[in-house]
C-alpha cells in the first residue's frame, strides 16, 4: 500500500488575500522592502506557489520617513534617462526623500525585489504606499503589522 503525496498548489481563487498595514516611520528601508517583497509574493504563507499570485495586500503609510542607515542618503543615487541623447539624470535618494515624492524611494526598493514580467506586475499592483499618516483604505480594514518588533535592526537606533 502506497501514500500518495502531493505539494499542495495555490489556486487563485482559493487565494484568503488579507490587507496589512505597515507604518515605515523610522524603519530600515532595505529589511522593509524585503519584508514587503516577501508578503506580496506570499511568501510567508505555507501554499505559496511560485507561478501564482498568492500574496496580501500591503498599504505602508509614513513611507517619506523610512531611513537609511550608513551615508545611503547622500550616496545613493537613483537615475533616470528621458530617451534622448545625453538625457541620463541623476537624483540622491535625500532629494527624493526631501522632495515631492518622497514614497518612490520605498517604490524603487520593492520594485527591483520582486520578477519582471507579468507576475511581478500583478504583484506590484497589491502595494499602496503612502508619504503621510492618512490612507484610503480603511475600509478594508487592513491588520496592523508592528515590523519594528520582529528585530531591534528593523528600526533606527537612536
């Protein structure tokens, strides 16, 4: 008599999608990023399936406040190319932080962690990032996740 076994599939319309908060005041920009990677692939869950969309919704608000550790602020350089001739441009990531947009830094750094393709565009959708306190999405009624508490690196030393 034989078991048979199986690896249990993620279906898309079995999928429980869930709506986490994350408030990003003070906390490590790249562990965040991976964090939030790793949730909207659904990695964290027991039937994740590669080929598959299982992940939750994430909303992180106070994301013009994430920090980066070391001399990141005034290093890090984020570039962008209009398509013409000599057209390359550069920001640091402290003008983008300080400027009208404060919230790509945190878009940038999970864009770049999850697939190209398809999938990572399906994926990249369940992200709602915000640069205040407010969001629109209180009637989803999103869990807070308290990431500062996971490990005393998360968040900024004083």
């Amino acid at each position: 008599m034989s078991i048979k076994m199986y690896t249990p599939s993620c279906k898309l319309a079995e999928t429980d999608r869930k709506w986490i908060l994350i408030d990003a005041e003070g906390l490590v920009l790249g562990r965040l990023a991976s964090k939030i990677a790793n949730i909207l692939r659904g990695k964290n869950k027991a039937i994740f399936t590669p080929h598959n969309d299982c992940g939750d919704h994430v909303v992180v608000i106070n994301a013009g406040k994430v920090h980066l550790t070391g001399n990141k602020v005034k290093d890090k350089i984020y570039y962008s190319h209009s398509g013409f001739p000599g057209g390359l441009k550069e920001k640091t990531a402290e003008k983008i932080l300080l400027g009208k947009y404060p919230s790509r830094v945190l878009l940038k750094a999970v864009e770049r962690m999850i697939p190209d393709g398809p999938l990572g565009r399906r994926v990249f959708r369940k992200l709602h990032v915000y640069p205040g306190p407010e969001h629109k999405h209180v009637a989803q009624k999103p869990e807070l996740f308290n990431f500062a508490d996971e490990n005393v690196k998360n968040k900024k030393r004083s």
